[in-house]
C-alpha cells in the first residue's frame, strides 16, 4: 500500500479513456502524462520527508506564497514570478496560483483556525508552466505544481484548460497537504478513496467561500472549467450526482458510485481511489444539504475536525461515518440537526452509522461496555 503517492487531479481512468478513444495527438500526451506520474510517484517519498519550508509558530496567521514558473521545463521550483504581497503579474496561471492558494490557507486559518497545511506556517509555493503541454496538476509532498494543458495541440483537439482555472482543484491538492500532516489515509481502497473525498470536499468548500455561496447555491462540481468546449462535460466529478460529471467520446462516462450497492471492486486506480470516493463524497452533500446554509460552517467543521484528530491511516467508510457522527454529536449535540444530518447523510448512500463492529468510535467503546453488563 502506498501512504505517500504523487496527488494527481487527473484520475488515470480519465487518462485510459484518452489513450483508447482519442486521436494520435492525445493519446501521445494521455500516456505521457502517465508514464510521469508514475515517475513523481517514485520520488514522493522522498519530497514528504523534507522538512517543511519557512515552518512558524502554529498561532501566528501569516500567509507565505511563492509562485514560480517552470518554463514548460520540469525542474522545480523554477523561476519566481510572485512572492507574498507583490501586485498581479499578468500571467493568469501565475495569479491564478497565488489567489488560489490564499483561498486556501484562509478556509483553514479563519474558519478551523489551522495555520496552513502542516497547522505550523507551512509556506504555500507553487510552480507553473510544468513541462510543454502537461496534463494535470499535483501535490508533491512539498508544493504545487501546475500543468497548461492541451495549448500545444490544434483547437480542435484540446481537451483541458490550465489546470489552475478551477479554484477547488488547488484546495483539492493542497488539501491532499493537510491530510499528510494529518490522518495520513493510505492511498489505496477505502482509506485512499477518503483520502481523495477530503479533498474534494475541502476543495468545493475554498470555491464555495471564496464564491460567498451557500449549500443551494453551490454547483458542488469539482474542475469546473477544466473542459474546453470540446467535451461533453461539466467537470471532473460531481459531488451531488456521482456519475452524471461528463459522457464523452474521448473521456468516456463518468465512473464514480454514489452508492454502496454500486461500489467498485478494482486493482486499477489504487484499489479504485478516484472511482469510490464519490460514495463520502455523496454522504458530505446530503449532510450540508440537510444542515443548509454555508457548508464550510458546520458540515465542513465536523469533517475537518474528524480528519483532524480521529481519522487514522487505515480508516474505512463504515468508520469515517461513525467518526463523523461522533464527532457531530460533540460539537453540536446528541441528536442534533447536525448530527442527525450527518446519520441521514450516510444512510443516503448505503451506510448505517454505529453498525462498526471495531468499537473503534466513542459510540463503539460505548455500546462495548453496556453489552458487557448485559445493557442494550
């Protein structure tokens, strides 16, 4: 299993579709893109246990921003274009970064009162322009790296934008930081599906604040306006309606599950980490739904607060949503609108809460000690 894999948004599914169904062109750039993941997924080891760059005290809120360019080369960081506090550059990709990522460490700092992605002042640096035409943006253990997407083939054949045009995309790698430094999920099967959901929910949560927009109001897709108009598709996924994203010649249709009864038993994609992350996914719309309002407020605290103090490195989605529950009831009350929204949320896709049978929850430990003297 894998703890530390390279975080790509691209899920290789996508990039399989492309490399069977597109033309010459882009099935070139489809299995170049994969081949260098799986050449980041051998060095991510080693950038996660570099210390991290510029730490500070946990208390002092002060945002650290770097953003370099690559110059369609591949070293890193590359050359800078804008540090904290310099105006605009004018390169879109470049400011895009920079706004993207303070997006970001505001969610953390002003509403969970984490002081970036380590909790300790973790400078925030990114690099754009990766390599000539790359596909794809990633979280190497270390920073962000951006690729321009498909600008160096015909326009007709051009499937992706830059790849920092969608605001929950960067929340959504940066987030893959602050699960490193937290429950550290395993990027593979269940764990590595959560892995993924956390991000996709903290990524749609930066986009949703950033927007001033409530759980109505919110389109919850994630990679909004990574398609050119070339595709037949919204985004990269849905969290409302796992499935519905896109059905395209080229990319194919939209694998994920909303439900448990349609879970996807799969060796490809981690043990299908892209594929099943769309069931929690699901279970965190239906409890901001339910909740109403801002999602970031409450639906978002009770799963920030779960990843960071009860999620463990093995955690499974039976447990993610005990732990949710728990964690629910805690901060708002036994049988409270946010935790019976939480309940209900589960049980939208296929899981019961308190049906563990690890004991691993307050509720399990709980339950564990009333059967021991015969208390049901």
């Amino acid at each position: 299993m894998s703890r530390h894999p390279i975080s790509c948004i691209l899920p290789p599914y996508m990039l399989d579709q492309i490399a069977q169904n597109g033309t010459p062109e882009q099935r070139q750039k489809a299995e170049l893109t994969a081949t260098l993941t799986a050449q980041f997924r051998a060095s991510r080891l080693e950038m996660a246990a570099r210390p991290s760059a510029v730490p500070r005290a946990p208390g002092v809120a002060m945002r650290q921003r770097s953003v370099s360019t690559a110059n369609f080369g591949s070293s890193l960081p590359g050359q800078l274009v804008r540090a904290e506090g310099a105006p605009p550059s004018g390169d879109a990709a470049v400011d895009e970064a920079y706004d993207g990522s303070g997006a970001t460490y505001d969610l953390y700092w002003d509403v969970y009162q984490r002081n970036s992605i380590d909790g300790s002042g973790m400078r925030l640096d990114s690099t754009v322009h990766y390599q000539q035409g790359y596909d794809n943006a990633f979280w190497n253990g270390q920073q962000m790296v951006y690729g321009d997407g498909d600008e160096d083939l015909p326009p007709a054949q051009r499937l992706f934008n830059r790849f920092t045009i969608s605001i929950d995309v960067i929340g959504h790698e940066l987030t893959h930081g602050v699960t490193q430094h937290t429950g550290n999920l395993v990027y593979s099967n269940q764990p590595g599906a959560l892995n993924e959901s956390f991000s996709d929910v903290f990524g749609t949560l930066v986009k949703q604040r950033t927007l001033g927009q409530t759980v109505d109001q919110a389109d919850w897709l994630i990679g909004a306006g990574l398609f050119t108009a070339n595709v037949q598709g919204v985004a990269l996924r849905s969290m409302k309606e796992p499935g519905t994203a896109y059905n395209d010649p080229v990319l194919g249709k939209d694998p994920q599950p909303g439900h448990m009864s349609d879970y996807v038993n799969t060796t490809s994609d981690n043990g299908g980490v892209h594929i099943n992350s769309g069931i929690p996914n699901r279970a965190f719309y239906l409890t901001a739904k339910e909740i109403g309002g801002f999602a970031w407020e409450k639906a978002g605290r009770i799963w920030y607060v779960t990843l960071r103090d009860r999620i463990r490195s093995t955690t499974n989605f039976q447990q993610a949503a005990d732990l949710t529950y728990a964690v629910a009831g805690e901060l708002f009350g036994a049988n409270s609108l946010e935790q019976m929204a939480v309940k209900n949320g589960w049980a939208g896709v296929g899981i019961t809460v308190g049906s563990s049978s690890d004991g691993d929850t307050p509720q399990g430990c709980l339950q564990s000690v009333l059967k021991a003297f015969g208390i049901r």
